[in-house]
C-alpha cells in the first residue's frame, strides 16, 4: 500500500504537470487531435479511364469517359490525363487538344505538361502527345469528361483522378519524363509540402502491363486500347508525409515499350 507521503508526492507530481498544460495552452487531447487532424490529409474520391473505340484506320475527333463519379467532400480537385497518337507529320496538327470538359466545365491545361515523343516504325514517323489538366472544385454527381482533338486521331486514351481536401489553386509543382524502347520509366520528384501526393501519369505507344513499384504508389486507373493506335495510358498516387525527394518507378518484364511519356505533379493539402 502506497505511504501518505508518497500519495503526496504523487498528487503534488500531477499538480505540476495539470499547471504546465494549462500554461502552455496544451491539453492532452489537444495533442492528439493535432497529430491526427483529418482536415490536414488528402482523401482520394474516384478514378476511371477510357480509350477510343475505333478500327484503322478509321479515325475519330473526340474521346469520351462517360459518367465520371465526382463525390460530395470539400476542396475538390479534379486532374485528367491524356494521350494521343498519329502517324505523320502532315497529321501532328490533328492532336492539338481543342478542349477537355466535364459536364459543362472546361479543364485547364496544366502549364508545362504538355510532353510530346516522336520515333520511326517501319519508315513511318508516330507522334505522341501526353498533357494534363485540372478543374479546382468539380461538381458533384456524374457528369461525362470529353476531350476534344483539331482533326480526327487514330489512338487516344484519357484518365482521370479525383480527390478531395486538396489546394484550391493550380498545381505549381511538376516534372515530366520521356523513354524510347524501355520496359520501364523512373522519375523524381521533390515535394513541398508536408502531407502531399502526388498524381502521375505514363502514356505509352504500345498496350502496357506496367505496374508501379514504388511503396504506397497507388494505380489508379489502366486504359488500354482494343483497336486503332493499341496505346496506353496508367495513372496513380501517392502520399508523401513529409516533404521531400520520392521516385516512382513503373516497370514491366514483357517487351519494350516503344515511346514512354511520364509526367508527375503535386498535389498540395487544403490549408
């Protein structure tokens, strides 16, 4: 049983430590609640992709993900990827992005991220063209994304990322990566912000079975076409607790992929 004076010591110990919190304006759930704040941690809400459906050398001016999901928590943001493919130089014109939409929003282009890859196949020289877009605070419900080319194209593919809690301000924070003839990409990127993720990309002139090998490296959507160009385009996230240097890694062991186009940006939290 515990002595009269060593109850009082204990009391007096208690005291002192009640005192300090009250002091330094800290309590005990104070502390907790800071080190599991949800109001400090991206969330991720939905993701699909889509490929466009033609026969060569049949070819086609815009591309459709129908019925893309956005959800109801705030600070929405809302990034969309796209590739797209021709073969010639008198046809390049035609994969000029006119427009990407959802519902009756208009995207827009992230500054820098517009990446384009050339290479010969069999004589012929193709083009590939991968670029990323934004909308701050997309509308709930189901609305259809559309992206929209100069000219008809013979291959495209387009993804889309929703997340939620996320900066309401364009995305600043980008790098961009291409390959030829490789069965895997690698790119760095050095985040800013505590509690980030990042959101990537790869386009590719070829199907793909790439996987991400980065830990906690997420895919999110895999668009594949059946016909036309049989590109590619991948895209995932990734959370980055505290800011700094990440590599994400997408690999496959069957054959080289002819044009790779990676591109990566972050995605600040809601402060």
């Amino acid at each position: 049983m515990n002595s009269p004076r060593h109850l009082t010591i204990f009391m007096v110990f208690c005291l002192v430590w009640v005192m300090a919190c009250v002091h330094s304006g800290e309590t005990v759930s104070d502390e907790r609640a800071r080190r599991v704040s949800a109001a400090d941690q991206i969330e991720f809400d939905f993701a699909d992709g889509a490929s466009l459906l033609v026969v060569s050398p049949v070819e086609m001016n815009s591309l459709t993900l129908n019925n893309f999901q956005v959800g109801t928590a705030k600070n929405r943001i809302l990034i969309v990827g796209v590739q797209v493919e021709e073969g010639g130089k008198e046809n390049v014109a035609d994969t000029v992005i006119s427009s990407i939409t959802l519902g009756n929003r208009a995207l827009t282009l992230l500054s820098g991220s517009e990446v384009q890859l050339s290479s010969i196949w069999r004589g012929k020289e193709y083009f590939l063209k991968v670029a990323l877009y934004y909308l701050l605070n997309p509308p709930t419900g189901k609305n259809d994304i559309t992206v929209s080319f100069a000219g008809p194209v013979t291959s495209a593919n387009v993804g889309a990322i929703s997340l939620s809690n996320a900066q309401q301000t364009a995305p600043v924070n980008l790098v961009t990566n291409k390959e030829e003839n490789q069965k895997k990409i690698i790119t760095h990127i050095t985040t800013k912000s505590n509690g980030a993720w990042v959101v990537d990309i790869v386009g590719c002139g070829h199907k793909s079975k790439l996987k991400p090998k980065t830990p906690d490296h997420t895919q999110r959507f895999n668009a594949q076409e059946e016909s036309g160009g049989k590109s590619s385009l991948l895209g995932a996230t990734l959370p980055v607790p505290a800011a700094g240097e990440v590599a994400l890694h997408w690999a496959q062991s069957r054959r080289s992929i002819n044009r790779l186009v990676h591109i990566a940006v972050e995605i600040s939290p809601y402060r």
